[in-house]
C-alpha cells in the first residue's frame, strides 16, 4: 500500500459534472460562501476555472476553548480547472447560486463550430435563473 493517500477534500469542496444531452452541468457545494467569493473564468480555449476566497473572522478562535478536531478552516479558499469537451459552447455559460450550491451550465455546440474563447469572468446569477427541472440533489457514500 502507498504511503501517499488523498483524500477528496484535499482537491476542493465535493462537486458533480453530469453530461445531458444540451448541457454539461456542474455543481459545487460550497456551505457558507456567496456568490461574491466566487470567480468563475474561461481560460487558454476550453478550460473553466473555479476559485473561491473567503476568510472567516476569528469568532471560533474563543481563547478559553480546548479544540479536539477542526477540519473546517478559517480560509476557505480553493481552485479547481477543468478541460471542457470540444462539444461545449462556451460563448453559453450560465451560473447561479442558492443554498451552498453553485450550478454551472455550459451548453453544447449542437453546430459542430469551432470557436476559440479568450479568458473572460462568468456572472453567477440568483436563484430565480436556475432553470426549474435542475434541483438540488443528495448523494450518499456507502
């Protein structure tokens, strides 16, 4: 057995990308961040960033408090790149926020046209732009 483990969250918070036949949708959950500690980019053609920064302030930090575990850090920070599929369009991304729940919805070039992207900034939306059939869903590890 290998002396190297990693584990999941060592990579980031958990998060799903699913194919449909429209779209690549990817959900991040991201507890007690906003839309705001979010940036979301297109970067070098076809690879979407994901990078979050939020420090927390030192309220838990209570002198007179012995901690036995603390896994949930004061800086909640992270990165996280993926290569898109030459069949997304990514002149047609869309993101909202609601509940600790960041969707990304790239939509596919149904077209078959090549387009090479710059690097640009995507908007999260509210919730009131999350289309009604994408719902937040729960995942259980055996």
């Amino acid at each position: 057995m290998s002396g190297f483990l990693l584990r999941s969250h060592d990579l980031g918070p958990p998060m799903d990308w699913k194919e449909t036949p429209e779209s690549h949708i990817f959900k991040f959950d991201l507890p007690s961040l906003t839309k705001e500690d979010v940036k979301l980019q297109v970067q070098d053609d076809r690879v979407l960033h994901v990078s979050a920064a939020a420090a927390v302030g030192g309220d838990d930090l209570d002198k007179q408090c012995k901690w036995h575990c603390r896994e949930r850090l004061d800086n909640r920070s992270f990165c996280r790149e993926f290569r898109l599929p030459e069949n997304a369009n990514v002149d047609e991304i869309k993101a909202w926020m609601s509940d600790g729940v960041l969707v990304v919805r790239v939509s596919k070039d149904l077209t078959n046209k090549k387009k090479r992207a710059t690097k640009y900034a995507i908007e999260i939306g509210e919730n009131s732009v999350a289309p009604k059939r994408l719902s937040r869903f729960v995942c259980c590890k055996a």
